[in-house]
C-alpha cells in the first residue's frame, strides 16, 4: 500500500523559512517524478515545484528563485526548502506522486502559515 507522508508546515514570520518534507513508502520511489501542490482557502489545488524521475526540475513563477525542491531517493523522501515567505504562500501543501503509466498518489498535506 503506498503512503506519501508530508511533515514540516507550521506558523512562520514573512520572510522567514521552512522545509517540507514527504516520505513515501510502499513503492519504488525512485521511477515516480515527485511533485508539491499547494491549496489556499477558498482557492482550487495549484502547482508549486516537481522534480522528475529522470533528475529535471520545474516551479510555479510564484515561487521561482524562493523554493528549492530536492529528492533523495535513498530516504525516499521528496523536499520544498522554502525561503523568504510571503502571507500568500499560505495553504495547505500537498505532494504528489505519478509518471508515465503510474497510479497518482497524493499526501494528505501540511498546513503552511506565514504571518505577517
């Protein structure tokens, strides 16, 4: 059975820092492109940073330059080091699991907030 377990949200200052982590177990991480996703009350799912299986990174523009997402496949752990925060980066956020022929699989999320 796979489980992607997120760790790391809690109460921040603007401007300060953050590292969420995501371990998963029950599965060969290492073939599975590994994603953050965050969602804000009131506001649908969105995209912030993926790392692909194959070693390639992506980030939403909104956090370009701020988030680093790193993986270490020998922990099967995922991570979104996170700096210089913003009041609108809080939400709630997810990591996600998938790849070419691969069921989707979805944490249940860690509650990131940054006070101003």
């Amino acid at each position: 059975q796979v489980q992607l377990v997120e760790s790391g949200g809690g109460l921040v200052q603007a401007g300060g820092t953050l590292r969420l982590s995501c371990t998963g177990s029950g599965m060969r991480f290492s073939i599975y492109t590994m994603g953050w996703y965050r969602q804000a009350p009131g506001k649908q799912r969105e995209f912030v940073a993926v790392y692909t299986s194959g070693g390639n990174t992506n980030y939403a523009d909104s956090v370009k330059g701020r988030f680093t997402i790193s993986r270490d496949n020998a922990k099967n752990t995922v991570y979104l080091e996170m700096n210089s925060l913003k009041p609108e980066d809080t939400a709630v956020y997810y990591c996600k699991a998938n790849g070419f022929g691969l069921k989707d699989y979805w944490g249940k999320g860690t509650l990131v907030t940054v006070s101003s």
